[in-house]
C-alpha cells in the first residue's frame, strides 16, 4: 500500500515522504505538485508556429507536454499544467 505524507514546508520548500511496504521515498520541490487536486492550474500555453524556430531549447525542461512536430514545438493542452518555465526558456517568444 503506498502512501503520501507531507511532511514539512520549510524555507519554501516542500517535503514529502513517500512510504511503501517499508521503504522510504523522500521529495523535496520548491513548488506543490501540479497533479495534486488543490492545486490551481494556469491556463495551458501555446506555441506560436511562426515565431517559433525549432531551437528544442523548450524541449531540454523534459515536459511531458511539450513534442516537435514538423520541426516545430506543440504543446498538450491536456498536458500543459501552466507553469511557464518553457516560456521563460524561449529566446524568440514563440511560447
């Protein structure tokens, strides 16, 4: 049975600890988990093809939301939880 305590939030920093049969998982984020249901979502980005150059640097963050198609980057919307770091990292504001 595995089980989800949060333990702490201490210096902006959230610690939970994840327990299953025994053994011990400890997660430290600066912010919630987007997948948690308290947690209020942004609304999902979108990629301007235009603007957009197929320099993949949104790609290097490991988003699940976020996939090249004809050399251009598309973002999930049922993915895309709003955070906005894959914006920051664009140098051509296409996000």
């Amino acid at each position: 049975m595995t089980k989800s305590i949060l333990l702490s939030y201490h210096h902006n920093h959230f610690i939970i600890i994840i327990s299953n049969n025994f053994r011990l998982s400890v997660i430290i984020s600066r912010r919630p988990c987007a997948l948690l249901k308290y947690v209020k979502h942004k609304p999902s980005l979108k990629v301007d093809s235009e603007k957009c150059k197929g320099c993949k640097m949104c790609m290097k963050l490991g988003c699940p939301a976020i996939s090249i198609k004809d050399g251009k980057a598309v973002i999930d919307h049922t993915q895309c939880v709003g955070c906005g770091i894959c914006q920051e990292m664009c140098k051509f504001d296409a996000i």
